[in-house]
C-alpha cells in the first residue's frame, strides 16, 4: 500500500512540475481538462488498490489465524474457542449448549507485531484535534 501511495504522489508531484516549472499550460498540447480528469481517475484507481490489498490481508491473517489453531486441517479442542463434547456431556450440562460450559477461556495472545509507540502517537493526534 505504501507503494501504490508513493506512485501516487511521485505522478501528481511530476504533472505539478511539468506544470510550475517547465510552464506545460501554455502548450498548445496541454488539455486541462483531461489532466484533471486522469488525475481523478488515477486517485480512484489508487483507492480501490489499497482497499483491494486491504481484503487480502485482512483474509490472509484470518487463514493464518485458522491454520494454527487446526495445523492438520482436522477439528480438535481449542481451548476458549472449540471443544469436541458428547451427548453425555451435554445432558451432564442441564442440555445446555451455551459455549462458555465447554470451552472455556482463551489465553491471552500477544501480538507480536503490535506498535505501541504508533497507537499511542495516533491517539495522542486525535485528542488534540
């Protein structure tokens, strides 16, 4: 994503170059309106690549987060998300299928790639605002 925005901005600081310095509006080959019209099109087109790239990591992570917990691809007791129980059980349960009787709690997950520093900085910016 920080790709398609530096691709971006390199386009755009490029057209108001061409523009300032090199004085492209006072060619006779200089069409206003269709520059605005790629720039614009070129914005929306740089939008739906990141939302696009967005999709695909949001889906990558949830497969990631899937395949370690069930590495075999085969349903198993995942403690605080899934646990295997008969019919017995369940009678032993008052019938009750209320997940929290069977699975119990999770532990607690690290997030390794978690910036504190980053989610401290953009908080502090949108307090001051």
């Amino acid at each position: 994503m920080k790709e398609i925005d530096l691709v971006y901005k390199l386009v755009i600081r490029l057209t108001d170059q061409c523009e300032k310095e090199l004085n492209a509006r006072e060619s006779e080959h200089y069409n206003n309106r269709e520059i605005n019209r790629l720039k614009k099109a070129l914005e929306e087109a740089r939008k739906e690549a990141v939302e696009q790239l967005k999709l695909v990591r949001y889906f990558y992570k949830q497969v990631h987060w899937l395949q370690e917990r069930f590495p075999d691809a085969v349903l198993r007791d995942v403690p605080g998300l899934v646990k295997l129980v008969g019919h017995e059980e369940i009678e032993k349960n008052d019938w009750s299928l209320t997940p929290g009787r069977y699975v119990g709690v999770a532990p607690e997950e690290v997030d390794e790639e978690f910036d504190f520093e980053e989610a401290c900085g953009r908080f502090t910016l949108s307090c001051r605002t």
